[in-house]
C-alpha cells in the first residue's frame, strides 16, 4: 500500500466521522490524515506547500488539497 493509499484510506475514515458536507479540516484533522505533526504540517502551509485558509484565528485545509500535496510528494519521490 503505498503512502498516498494511506493518506486516501485515513481520510476516508475521518470523512466517516465528520459531516461530509464539510469542505475543510482543521490543523489537527489535517496532521491526522497525513501523518504528521501539526508543526511540520504548519511549516508546510507556511512554505506555500499544502494550500489553506484562514477564517477568523482558525486556519482550515480544503480536503482535496491535502490529496493533491499527497500525491505530488509521491510523484516526487519516484
């Protein structure tokens, strides 16, 4: 199963426990999904690497951006 596999199957799991009428996810549910730390996913967001947005203090992450980042590393390290 390859990492994007991963990241495809964990997003299906968190879409099981949220509405899926929700576009977004937080910093928390992103790092989640991902695997990794809320640090490194913030430094990521801060590079311009994982596109988001801000809505009053929260910052929020479109679910399909976080595909796309998945996919393009793994791309990448081919």
């Amino acid at each position: 199963m390859s990492d994007t596999d991963i990241i495809i199957r964990k997003l299906d799991e968190i879409n099981a426990r949220i509405s899926e009428k929700k576009i977004t996810v937080s910093i928390p549910e992103a790092a989640e999904i991902l695997s990794l730390g809320e640090s490194k996913l913030k430094e990521l967001i801060y590079q311009g690497e994982i596109p988001s947005l801000k809505v009053g203090s929260r910052r929020l992450i479109r679910r399909e951006s976080l595909k796309e980042w998945a996919e393009r590393e793994e791309q990448n390290a081919v």
